[in-house]
C-alpha cells in the first residue's frame, strides 16, 4: 500500500488503497455521544451517489472476541444495565468506565485478540469486496479505554497499533463531554472528560483524522472535504509515482 506524510500533522499519514473507493478503509471512533451513527449514515450516502459500493461493519458485532461473554460479565459482575441511554430514558452504564487494575490487565490480553481478529477481518474484506469498507468504531476506541496517562499502557497501545491495519481514513469525531452525555446518557461526566483525553492521546499518537463538534452539516462537511483531500492526496502520488516510472523506462 503506498502511504504519504502530509504537512497537516506529524504524525498524519495518507494511505492510498485505492483514491476512488476500491479497497477505501474508513473509520469512525469517538467518546459516546459523538454522533459517528449518523455521520456514518451521511457519508455512506455521499459514497453510495458518487457510485461507490460500500460494506458497513461494526467492530463490536463484527470484530472482538466473545462479544457475549464480555456483556454477560459486566451485567453480572459490574451491574451494568448494557442498555443504550436517551435523553428520555438514560442509561447506567457500567463497563469500560470501571477502572479497577485487574479489569485493565483482562482488557488488555482482550484487545489484543481484538487487534489480531481486525487484521483477519480486514484483510478477508479486502480480498472479497471492491469498494469502500466502512468502520463503526475501531480499535482505537478499545485503546481509550486504558489508562494512557501511564508509559507502560502508552507501549502497549502502539504494540496493538502495529498489528491493527491502519485506515486509509480513521475519523475522530469529537465532541463536548457535556453535550455528547446530554445526547447520550450512559456514563459518568467524569470519565467521559478522561475518555475524551485519551482520544486525543490515540490523536497524536495514530494519526487519526479530528473532527472538532460542530453542527451535524458542518460535521459531515468537514468529513467528506477530508476525503475528498485523502482522494485528491493520493492521485497525486499516483501519478507521480507514474511519472517516475515513465522516466525510468526512457533511461
């Protein structure tokens, strides 16, 4: 796959699958109440009127292992509701907001399995279908979840980055703790600002995509003007490799 540093961030790199959508890997990660449900909605729409074929996946149904299990354990063991909250109907969450260091050493062994199935789950995607592969979350939404204010946790992340495959386009929506759990109430105000943190943590550290809280519009505005420089990126690079294969053929 070839790859092109921008000048938009240290760490940003473009890879090019495929600039007009075969073989596009994008995803979608962010604290909850983010909106990437609906921005995923809109893209996929903008995708599918420019003749795109698209796959949708969710790394929970699609990806993690003994999604089950996991549910089951924070149900029974950590009283967690597992219900999705609404303004009207809030929920009482209690899952990846308990911090407890045995739970973070259990996660991690977990996400490692996650990081290895994504690696397969791509790659089957990639060889079967043409077209742009879409992700509701991604692993970068598991590595939030541990404490990246430590060294130790921050390797470990950047070990699980290495066998994950990178996006050619990874969206972090961000938003504002306060509106995001008035749309969505699930978890404490306070971890929620400890989440968000993380995420920008995962920024730096990834490269991924920020897309800072706006107005639904403006959001998907913001998402699609991205790809449209991830597409415009790597045509570039395309034809200049081109280019410089012409050249060597004439020397």
């Amino acid at each position: 796959m070839n790859e092109l540093i921008t000048n938009e961030g240290s760490n940003h790199v473009v890879s090019c699958a495929d600039p007009y959508g075969n073989g596009l890997l994008i995803s979608f990660s962010g604290i909850d109440g983010a909106g990437k449900s609906t921005q995923i909605e809109k893209l996929c729409d903008y995708l599918s009127s420019a003749g795109i074929p698209i796959l949708r996946l969710a790394f929970w149904d699609n990806v993690v292992a003994l999604p089950g299990l996991r549910a089951g354990f924070s149900h029974k063991f950590l009283n967690s509701d597992g219900n999705v909250g609404t303004p009207e109907k809030p929920a009482n969450r209690n899952d990846k907001n308990t911090q407890k260091w045995y739970l973070t050493i259990a996660r991690s062994i977990l996400f490692l399995t996650d990081a290895v199935n994504l690696r397969m789950v791509v790659r089957k995607a990639r060889s079967k279908f043409t077209g742009a592969i879409v992700f509701d979350r991604y692993i970068y939404d598991q590595l939030a979840t541990l404490p990246l204010h430590r060294v130790t946790a921050r390797a470990y992340a950047r070990l699980l980055l290495r066998i994950a495959p990178t996006p050619d386009i990874a969206y972090l929506l961000d938003a504002i703790p306060e509106a995001a759990r008035a749309r969505k109430p699930e978890y404490p105000l306070e971890f929620m600002h400890k989440y968000r943190r993380s995420y920008m943590q995962l920024r730096d550290m990834a490269g991924l995509a920020l897309i800072h809280p706006l107005a639904k519009d403006e959001v998907h505005l913001a998402i699609t003007s991205e790809l449209e420089r991830h597409r415009g990126s790597c045509t570039q690079l395309l034809d200049f490799q081109a280019e410089g294969s012409q050249k060597a053929m004439h020397v």
